[in-house]
C-alpha cells in the first residue's frame, strides 16, 4: 500500500478514536462517579496527544513502534501508582494503555483495514458532502 493511502488510514482510525473518546466523555459529564470521568477525560487527553505526536512528527511508519512504547511505560506507571496506592494516577495510566492498544488492535485488523480502504477508495469520499456544497 502506498503511503499517502496508509497515512488517510491512520488519519481515520485516529479521527474515530477521537470522536469516541469525545462521546463517551460527554456521556459522563453528568455521572457522579468521578473515576469513570476521570477515565473518560484521561482518553480524550490522550486522542488528543497522539494527534499532536503526528502534527509534530515527519515521519509516521514509526508510529506503531510509538504506541507499544506508550503501552510499555503506561503498564510500568500503573503497577508503580498501585503500589503507592496512586488511585487517580491508576485511572489514568489504564486509561491511556486501553486507548492505544484499542488503536493498535484497530490498525492491525485486516477486516476492519479492508473495510476502510474500501471507504477511501469509494467516490463517496471523494464528493462534497451536502453541508459542503
């Protein structure tokens, strides 16, 4: 596969965990259970990093190498904030690990992979939408 199709492939996936990272962030606003908040906002925090990672880097086949070191350094801070009995830090360590390991599943997901090239390659993706014309 080309770049420029495998960048727009991570250029969805990443707008997509975004959204849902928004939603479920807002499907909580309202809760009074302030760790799942805290879990929630932690995810779109962390969407919003990794975005900034690719803004800011030149280069993006690297960028599964950069999520399992997230991963790795996510896992490590998480068993150090258990043993300091670190509840909120807990949160949010296991909240950045879930999103990138979702995000690793998701791009290394031949079916769903297919599905999305199938979306870039539609003349659907190519037209404006009506809220744009």
């Amino acid at each position: 596969m080309d770049i420029a199709r495998e960048d727009r492939l991570l250029s969805m996936e990443l707008g997509t965990l975004s959204k849902e990272s928004i939603r479920r962030s807002q499907s909580v606003e309202e809760d009074d259970n302030e760790p799942r908040k805290l879990f929630a906002f932690a995810q779109v925090i962390g969407a919003r990093d990794l975005l900034q990672y690719l803004v800011d880097s030149e280069e993006w086949s690297d960028f599964g190498e950069f999520l399992e070191a997230i991963i790795e350094t996510e896992e490590s801070r998480y068993r150090e904030a258990w043993e300091n009995d670190d509840r909120q830090t807990m949160i949010i360590t296991m909240a950045h690990r879930r999103q990138c390991s979702r995000l690793v599943r998701r791009l290394t997901d031949p079916r769903r992979r297919q599905s999305l090239l199938a979306q870039l390659d539609s003349p659907a993706e190519c037209e404006p939408s009506p809220s744009q014309s």
